[in-house]
C-alpha cells in the first residue's frame, strides 16, 4: 500500500522477476513482516508516492515498460532506483536514450557532433546547452562542461573520467553506471539526477546540490562533499569510505548497508537519516547533528 493507495498482487508476482529487488527481498521471508498468518490477505504499508506503482506491478507480473511521456519516465525511473528493480531500470534508460535521440534538435549540439569534437585534442563544452542529449556509452574522459546546461542529459555508462561540471545546471540528468572518477562537480546542481552504480572515487562534489539524486549501489570513496546538500539522497549500499562529508546536509537522506569506514561527517546534519546496516567503524562524528 504505496502512499496510502491500495493495490492487490500476490507474493509471487513481487517475488519471482527481479529476485534482488526491495520488494523481492522484503516479502521472501528473510525479513519479517508485520502480517497475520490466519489472514488469507494482508495490507502493508510502503512510506511511497503510489501513482507509479501500477506500472511497478504490471512490470513484475509480465515484464512491461509503459508507454509514458519524458517527465512520467523519469518519475518511474526514480520509483524503479528506489525499489532496486535492475531490469525496468535498464529498460527505462533505453526508452529515455531514444526519446532523446528523436529530440536532438533541442541542443545546441547533435550527439554526432559532440562526437566530432571528441576527435579534437582538447574539448571544451563550457557554457554548453547539451539539455535532454544523449550522450551515452561516449568517451568523455576530461571534457569540461562546466557552466553548462545539462538538464535531464543522459550520460549512462559515459567514460566521464576527470570530466569538469563545476558550477552546471544537470538537474534530472542520468549518469547511471558512469565513469566519474576525479570528476569536478563544485558549485553544480543535479537536483533529482542518477547516479547509480557511478564510480565517483575522488570526485569533487564540494558545495555540490544532491538533493533527491540516487546513488544506489555508487563507489564514492574518498570523493569530497564538504558543505553538499544531499537531502533526501538515495546512498543505500553506496561505498562512501574515506569520503569527506564535512558540513553535509543528510537530512532524510538513504544511507541503508552504506559503507562509512572512515568518513568524515564532522558537523554533517543527519536528522530524518535512515542508517540501518550503515557501516561507521572509524568515521569522525564530531559534532554531528542527528
């Protein structure tokens, strides 16, 4: 029962498609569950948005992905990170790669010729309009796109290594399972963006807004994200040792089977925070808000 909006399904059907879900996982019997056993029915309460869950069911029961407009995918993109649905994540990302392809003419460039540009030795993007590309699967390693404006821009599986985002606007964008190490995002905005499965070792993201973005399953080790606003952020099973969160606002943040080994949350504010199954051997909690 999503947001108080009652559906009907069986075990089975949240079971037996995607068996490393939330969902798989929650009603497989590993974890116990408030349910009455004489009951031949039972409601359970999920703290989430249900206007997507339909399409949620109707995946799992027959491996569906809706016809929906771009807002509408994202919306389900964002409820498919939360329930750690692989499948419908992949098939989402390909549904959002090709509606974009068919609206390249809203950026400035083409992907072809982001791909021309990639033949030169030095690439420089800044103060870009690359909003709604598709920039998959490229090699951008070291491309500066700070200043830029990347909304809703889908970077999956791009090879972003030291690439350079300070101070751009990519709210929405997709860097699902990119290569962002060494990257520089200071100043940058990616408000409600994914970054699942991102390898963001030693990335700068100081100053950086994260709000609502998920980083399910992300290698953020050493990364630094002094004073970055990560409010409601999705970190579950994210490697975040060593990372430098100094002054962070976690607020409401998703931090489950997270890896904090020696993180650094001096002064970071952790109210509403769900830690459950966090690692923090060693991490500085010195004047953390909770």
């Amino acid at each position: 029962m999503p947001g108080g909006m009652q559906f009907t399904t069986t075990v089975d059907t949240l079971t037996h498609r995607d068996t490393g879900s939330m969902l798989a996982i929650m009603f497989s019997g590993r974890h116990r569950l408030h349910i009455d056993a004489n009951k031949a029915s039972a409601l359970v309460f999920i703290d989430r948005d249900g206007t997507h869950f339909r399409h949620i069911l109707n995946y799992l029961r027959d491996g569906v992905t809706p016809a929906l407009d771009t807002s509408s995918v994202q919306e389900l993109l964002r409820e498919a990170e939360y329930y750690q649905l692989s499948g419908l994540i992949e098939a989402l990302t390909a549904v959002s790669n090709k509606k974009d392809e068919d609206d390249e003419d809203t950026a400035e460039l083409t992907r072809k010729e982001v791909i021309k540009c990639l033949q030169t030795k030095r690439v420089r993007l800044r103060g870009v309009n690359l909003s709604g590309q598709n920039l998959s699967k490229l090699d951008l390693s070291g491309v500066d796109f700070s200043n830029g404006r990347l909304i809703s821009t889908f970077f999956s599986r791009a090879n972003l290594h030291s690439a350079n985002f300070r101070d751009s606007a990519a709210d929405y964008a997709n860097f699902h399972n990119a290569i962002l190490r060494e990257s520089v995002f200071v100043g940058a905005c990616l408000r409600g963006s994914v970054l699942s499965g991102a390898n963001l070792q030693s990335a700068n993201m100081q100053d950086a807004c994260l709000a609502d973005c998920s980083l399910l399953g992300a290698d953020l080790r050493t990364a630094h994200l002094q004073n970055a606003d990560l409010s409601n952020a999705n970190f579950a099973k994210a490697n975040l040792e060593g990372a430098n969160l100094k002054g962070a606002r976690l607020n409401g943040a998703d931090l489950r089977s997270a890896n904090l080994q020696r993180a650094y949350l001096a002064h970071a504010d952790l109210r509403g925070t769900n830690l459950d199954g966090a690692n923090l051997g060693g991490a500085n909690t010195s004047g953390m808000i909770r």
